[in-house]
C-alpha cells in the first residue's frame, strides 16, 4: 500500500463509514467494508478493489509516480494516525478498525510487534559466596546471575525509566560485600539487540568473577523499589538507549482493562530471550500470597490464563491494541493457566511516585510514599454491574466507615463512623470509589500540596467534606 493510496482510501472509507452507521436495511444488515486489494497493476498505475459485505464491488486507480517509486509502503496503523490527525477524533486502534471497517480486529500481529519496541530482558549481579568441606569453612566467591524482563515506562531528554518487578532487582542471600540485597549490576538488552553475559578468565580486586555483556548492553540504575508491591523503577541514559535503537519507546498505556480482554505477555522466557505469549483476564483483581523479600504479604493481583515462565516476571501485559494492562509477576506453579499480573492502576499509581521522587531534587526523597487517612471500612452489598453500552461491567459495593482515629486526617475532614464513601476529590477533580482497594490505590498519587476531600452519602444525603491539603508529614515512605 502506498501513500497515494492512504489518502484514496481515507477519502473513499469516510464517507461510505458515516453512511453504513447511520442508515441499515428493513432487516438491519449493514454493509461494510470488508477488503481494499490490489488487483492489478499497469505501468505505473495500480489499480485496487474494495469489496463489501454483499459481495458488491468498486474500482480505483492509483498512479505511483513518474518512475514508480514514489508511493512509499504504508501500514494500516499509518492510516489509522493520518485519520486522527484529520478528523482529530481520539480513538484507540481497535475502535477505529470496528467503527469504520466493522472489522474485528483478531489477529493482534500488528499491535505485538509495536509493543516489541518497549520491551527488555535484563540481568542482575550479586556477589554471593559457597562454602563447602567441613566445618564449611572453605568459601568461593562467585557472582549470581539472575534474569527477568522489563518495559519502558517514560522517556525524557536525559533519563529512560523501566520498570521490572521488585524480585528482578533484589537477593534475600547477597553477601555484605555486595552493598546490601539489591542488585549491584543492573544490565539490559533491547529486543531485537540481545545477548548474553559470558563469564570472564579473570576477577575484580575483590575476587569475584567478571562477566562481560557486549556492545548491545545497557547499563542501568536502580531509582527506586516497593517490596508491598513487587514493583522496581531502574533508568538509564537516554542517548544510551536510542544509540543502541532509534525506534525505542514507551509504553502506550491502556484506559482499563476487564475480564475476557486479551492479554499478551512479552518477556524473557525462562532467560532465552524476549517471546511472546497470549490469553485472556480471567480475574481483573484477586488477593495472593507473595514473599519476594523474605516477608509474606497479600498483593492485589490480576488473574490471566496467558502462559508465563521463570524470565518472564516484570515484562509487560499488553491488550489487543498493545496497550500495557500490567506487569507480569507470579505465576502458580501446579497450574499454567493461573498466572498473575500486577494491575495497571497499582504500576502507574507506584510508578509515577518512584519517578516523581526521583526528579524532584531532593536527595532525601526516593521510592513510593503514601498517607492513612485513619479509618477502617466495611464493605457490603457487593455486585456486578454490567453497562450496555459499553458492553463492559465492573464490581461494585458499598463502602461504610468503620472507625475514624482521633487526630486523623479523616476527623479533621469531619468524617464520622457511618458515612458511605462515594467518591475521593484530589484537586478538584472526582475519583469515584467503587471498591474499597481504589481508596489505598489514590494514596500513592498524593504529592505535598494536593488539596483532598471525600463525598458521602450521610443520613440519605450526598455531602462533601471539608478539603485537606497534604502536608511532607503526612507522607510516608512504605517498603
């Protein structure tokens, strides 16, 4: 396809798309698109048919150019962004193919190999040690290898931020050497530019063995981590990274994400390189127990059925329009199609807070900070809510105030044991609270400053709370 013919196209599809949506058959058929094909070519003239859902036909031309070089290939996503530009309509891929060729878009090729652009495996060093004879007192120093995967989340002039799990990056048995359990050498590879390290004849001053990665390495550093969430943000230069690929991005990330939507997994499987695999949510949010530093904790999770192996933990979860819905992280062992991603909101809310800390130039700031507003919540009334014109349903329930502490940024908002939370209010703008996680998701958003409120329902009636502005002390670092 050439990019005479991307505008050919655009004239022609237009207009027919706006006719077949507004105007059916008495038995409400519609007919649509179904194919635009060169069919033949002439000297420098092609000529093309589209055909439609009745079997009906039309005919175009299109000239290349003097010397039939001039139209250059163009792709189905070029077409999609010059419409956007046209029409300036914010529509995601997946809807403009089933709005303007009734379409469905099932063979995800197109969004896979854009999502390849974003997509790492990393390596990480550890200097650990082996003891053996008896009583053990013989020791070998060696360097612990491990591998994962990563996605780029943000790209400014200076710095690439990327984000893997929190259990890429750290090592409950580094030695005391190693500068403490997180990875003392973070190295990366981008798809399509990847190798191995190799182990060295030599070692460092120390005595440990050296590994050497290659030209296509990326040496990165650790910006922040949150162990209660599994989440690690490491960065490198950006120059570093277009040096090695021009085309490096990041991530698109997705507006939800819902039971039943393709997820597509991209990551290091089981160390041999960047691979891609595909299923469904089968859960969009369920609790596991997870131990990625030593401690066991609940974590918030996404359930998928999509196959992910030892490697893939911290690569990207990405729909059918390769938006990102989440970060791959655990998967259960005695069954493939059980496996976990950290949720969307739980990546940006955690994310953008490691980042924000990170450029905010105060030394004594990094990592993820959050505030307790001092109360306890009851949930009841629990249900699924399905929207029809969306065609997509979320769970809902009733969220009731326990307890509220005293002194509390909650009493000094003037909420009280009873009240119905309905939305949170961040700098005048509503965050409806349909389940009660939602409420300790927005408190990774806080930053010093924002002004916060609550509206409840009390006594039948929709009231909002007196504003809070968050001050520095109200934030706290969490683990």
């Amino acid at each position: 396809m050439n990019k005479y013919l991307l505008y050919a196209i655009l004239v022609i599809i237009i207009p027919c798309c706006i006719l077949f949506a507004s105007c059916s058959s008495s038995s409400d058929n519609q007919v649509y698109i179904t194919s635009i094909e060169k069919s033949s070519s002439s000297g420098l003239d092609d000529i093309y048919t589209i055909t439609y859902s009745d079997g009906s036909v039309d005919y175009f031309t299109i000239s290349n150019g003097q010397d039939g070089q001039d139209g250059q290939d163009v792709s189905i996503n070029e077409i999609y962004e010059l419409y956007k530009s046209i029409y300036g309509q914010d529509l995601s891929f997946a809807d403009f193919l089933d709005k303007y060729l009734d379409y469905k878009y099932t063979d995800n090729t197109v969004a896979i190999n854009e999502s390849l652009q974003s997509c790492l495996k990393v390596y990480t060093e550890y200097k650990t040690s082996t003891s053996y004879g008896w009583p053990m007192t013989n020791v070998v120093k060696g360097i612990t290898v491990e591998s994962g995967s990563a996605i780029i989340y943000a790209m400014d002039e200076d710095y690439t931020y990327v984000v893997t799990n929190y259990h890429v990056v750290y090592n409950e048995n580094a030695n005391a050497d190693n500068g403490g359990h997180f990875a003392y050498k973070i190295m990366g590879y981008l798809y399509g530019s990847e190798s191995e390290p190799e182990q060295q004849d030599t070692t460092d001053t120390s005595g440990y063995p050296i590994y050497e990665y290659g030209d296509y390495a990326i040496q990165f550093e650790l910006v922040g981590a949150s162990a209660s969430t599994d989440l690690a943000v490491i960065k490198a230069k950006t120059s570093d990274i277009l040096k090695i690929n021009g085309n490096a991005k990041a991530v698109t990330l997705a507006d939800n994400y819902y039971v039943g939507e393709t997820a597509i997994a991209i990551g290091n499987t089981e160390g041999e390189g960047i691979s891609v695999s595909q299923g469904v949510v089968s859960v969009d949010n369920e609790y596991i127990s997870l131990s990625v530093d030593g401690t066991t904790r609940l974590h918030r999770s996404m359930r998928i059925d999509t196959a992910v192996y030892n490697g893939n933990s911290g690569g990207g979860l990405f729909n059918s329009s390769g938006d990102l819905i989440g970060i791959v992280n655990a998967g259960d062992k005695t069954d493939q199609n059980i496996n976990y991603a950290i949720p969307l909101d739980i990546v940006t809310n955690v994310v953008d807070s490691i980042i924000y800390y990170d450029r905010d130039g105060v030394d004594s700031t990094n990592g993820v900070y959050t505030l307790s507003f001092g109360i306890t919540v009851d949930t009841t009334n629990s249900k699924y809510v399905y929207d029809s014109e969306t065609g997509y349903g979320e769970i809902v329930e009733t969220i009731s105030i326990n307890t509220v502490n005293d002194n509390s940024i909650a009493s000094q908002m003037g909420l009280q044991a009873g009240d119905v939370i309905v939305s949170l209010v961040i700098n005048g703008e509503v965050k409806n609270i349909n389940q009660s996680f939602e409420i300790t998701d927005y408190t990774y958003t806080f930053r010093q400053g924002d002004n916060i409120s609550f509206i409840v329902l009390r006594d039948g009636e929709q009231i909002e709370m007196q504003g809070y502005i968050v001050n520095a002390s109200d934030l706290q670092n969490v683990e």
